[in-house]
C-alpha cells in the first residue's frame, strides 16, 4: 500500500446511537432540532408486521406529528411525492426516515421537495447528449432529518438519493449535503426487525463495497483504517447475520457500512476508480430499478464473478490487492492470474452466504439484459464523465457473460 500526505478530510456533526434501547434517546435527538412535529417516513412491511413504529410513536408521543408508511422498494416517485404531501400536511418540521437504502434515500428527496421551488426536473442530475453529467445546486434550508436503520445500508449518512422515475430509463438522482442526517440509530431490536432475506441481501452488499474498495492503489492513512475496519467487520459478520435473535452482525455491517462513508469523507474516493466496481454498480442500479424483485446484494453477487473474469484485465493491480486480501493471491503469483483468483474466490463466498451467482438465478429474463447496459449509462456515481458511452458494445458482451 502507497500512501498519500495529500488528502482532504471533511466532518460532519453527526450522533450516532447503538444497541439495545438506543431508540429511547429519539425524544432527546428531536428536541435537540427544537422540533415537535417529528414526521415518520417508513414502509409497509415495517408498520404493519413488526411493532417498530408502534413502539418510536410510543417514545415519541406528543412530538409524533404523523407516520407516512407506504414508501415502497426502490423509493418510486410518486410514494416520495405522496409522502411530502403528508409531511407538509402534517406541519412537519423534522423528518425520521425508518428502514434501509429506499427509505432512507427516499426520506431525504421528501426533505427536498418539501424546500426546493424548482421543478423537478431542475433538481435532478442531468445528463447532456455530450460532456459530463451535471448535479444541480439546491440551494433551499431542509428539514433535519433523523435515521433509524433496520438493516444496514451505506444510505444511512449520505447526501445523495436515488429515486425511481415513471417512464424513465435511469434512476432520477439528487444530492445535496443538507440533507445528511443529524443523527443515526442502530437500535438492536429494530435490526432484529429485518426478515432474514434482507439482512442477508443487505449484508452481501456491504461485503461487496468492501472488497472492492480495498483494490485501491494509492490511499492516505484515514482512508486505509476505515478500509481494513470495514471489510473485517462485513466479512465477518456476513455468514451471521441471518439469525433472527442476535443483534451483534446486523449492528457489525452498520459500522462497516458507516466506515465506508467516513473514508469517502475522510479523502477516499466512494467509488474506486476500476471497471469492475464502476460497472457492476451501474448494472446493478439499473438491474433492481428494472426489476423490483431484484436487491442490490443479490445483483451485485450475481454479476462481480463474471464482470471480473471479463474486465479485471483492465486493472490488474487493482484485482491483485483484491485477490491478495480474500487470500488466493500472492506477490509472486503472475499478475494476469489475479482477477481470476479474485472472482472465484468472491464466488464461493457468496455461495456460502446463499447468495445467487449468476444473473439468470434472478428469475428476471434474459431478454431484458440489453435494456440493462442502457440504464447503467447514465449513472453519476459510475461513470460521471460518460465514459460507458463509448464501451455500449463491450458492456453488453460482459453482462451477457454473467448470465
């Protein structure tokens, strides 16, 4: 590992409350805003088939302005748009996103559409037929918001949100830093709350993003510390985390995937700059946004091993250090081998965490892959320079090799 003197760290005033009762300390967190309208922005599943929001109203009591609890997966437009109506009918004046990425990601673009003016159009990221994409300034003061986790997600302190569009090709984006959470709760019995299934899809995404942020070449020391935490907590938690009475490998991918914003912040780059991330991300994204059914764990599992085998070449190094962490490489192993080393040794894992490997163990049709590659062409995160543009062909070739 070669380290870097030259970086930028940035902080942001966040409390972060874990383990068993933390939610007890939400009326604390709520008058800390000066807020006494606190509106709860949630699913289905988790108000009518566990007693999570029953028990925060309870907490909550006066300061418990409303629960919008129809957000539905991927976080569609017109849930959002309906759950800012409520919010502003309600007189919100801070807002508690409850569950994983959509809600969460959802609660924030709630928050924006409550400030922001503009037509919605105007808020998204927008992508000319040439040149980079663009993230407008929103500008507006936004509700704080506060998070309360029932699974773990990278969602849980970021600025940026996704949401599904009708009738579009892409995911709209927003971003805005005003919208990162004042506080954030991993309360152990809320985590608990998670079926099996998503604890499991949750975690074999945390896993992922680990694995491949550890291909970077040149990191500062922050960076290498959240890095190493990171995957050494997901890894270990990830075989775990199906058991519906423990609480220590849920609260573990929380801290991983919290890590993994921090080194974002603390001079990393979110999204490490080899194909294999930036393109499994982008197939991914496009693949859960097509097919509701589809998690982005499962998604991911299913495409790394054959976007590896396919497109690892292009940054050896990179699949080395891979290779070398998941402990199927060494130094004087040949460089080409590493990207193959690396994709079956990811296969294996994510086979023993009864995680799909193939994408036509997604129950999605095969038909549908090209319209895939034409989503994943427009994603910020990915490929902000446009640069799959110009690779249409070869990435059409990579995911049908992952079928």
């Amino acid at each position: 590992m070669t380290y870097s003197g030259d970086f930028r760290a940035v902080g942001y005033p966040l409390r972060l409350y874990s383990g068993k009762d933390a939610l007890e300390n939400l009326p604390v967190e709520v008058k800390r805003q000066r807020a006494s309208r606190a509106f709860i922005v949630c699913g289905r599943s988790v108000a009518r088939k566990t007693p999570l929001i029953e028990r925060m109203r309870t907490i909550l009591d006066p300061a418990c302005a409303g629960v919008f609890d129809e957000m539905e997966k991927e976080a569609p437009l017109p849930a959002v748009l309906a759950a800012r109506d409520a919010a502003r009918a309600a007189a919100a004046d801070l807002l508690i996103g409850v569950g994983a990425g959509s809600v969460i990601q959802a609660t924030r673009v709630v928050a924006i559409l409550l400030a922001e003016q503009r037509p919605i159009e105007e808020l998204v990221t927008q992508y000319p037929e040439r040149g980079p994409a663009i993230s407008p300034k929103l500008l507006a003061p936004k509700l704080p918001i506060i998070n309360v986790l029932t699974a773990a997600t990278s969602a849980q302190n970021r600025a940026g949100s996704a949401v599904k569009g009708e009738h579009m090709d892409h995911r709209m984006e927003f971003f805005d830093p005003k919208t990162r959470p004042v506080a954030v709760f991993w309360d152990a019995d809320a985590l608990l709350t998670a079926p099996a299934s998503l604890a499991r899809a949750t975690a074999a995404s945390v896993f992922w993003r680990a694995v491949m942020n550890l291909g970077a070449a040149r990191v500062n020391p922050l960076v290498e510390g959240d890095r190493v935490q990171a995957y050494r907590l997901a890894r270990g938690a990830l075989l775990r985390v199906t058991d519906p009475l423990d609480p220590a490998p849920r609260i573990e991918l929380c801290a991983a995937a919290f890590l993994q914003n921090r080194d974002a912040d603390d001079g990393g780059t979110l999204f490490e700059r080899h194909w294999v991330v930036r393109v499994v991300y982008a197939f991914a994204a496009a693949l859960f946004n097509l097919h509701p059914h589809v998690s982005q764990g499962a998604a991911n599992a299913a495409l790394t091993p054959a976007v590896m085998r396919r497109l690892g070449r292009r940054d050896p190094e990179a699949m080395a250090r891979i290779a070398r962490a998941l402990d199927c490489w060494s130094d004087a192993d040949a460089l080409d081998a590493a990207p193959m080393r690396a994709a079956a040794a990811l296969e294996q894992i994510f086979q023993s965490a009864e995680m799909p490997v193939r994408l036509s163990q997604l129950n999605i049709p095969q038909a549908s892959l090209p319209d895939v590659v034409e989503r994943s062409l427009k994603n910020f995160n990915a490929d902000p320079k446009r640069e799959f543009v110009r690779e249409r062909e070869l990435l059409l070739e990579t995911i049908q090799a992952a079928w």
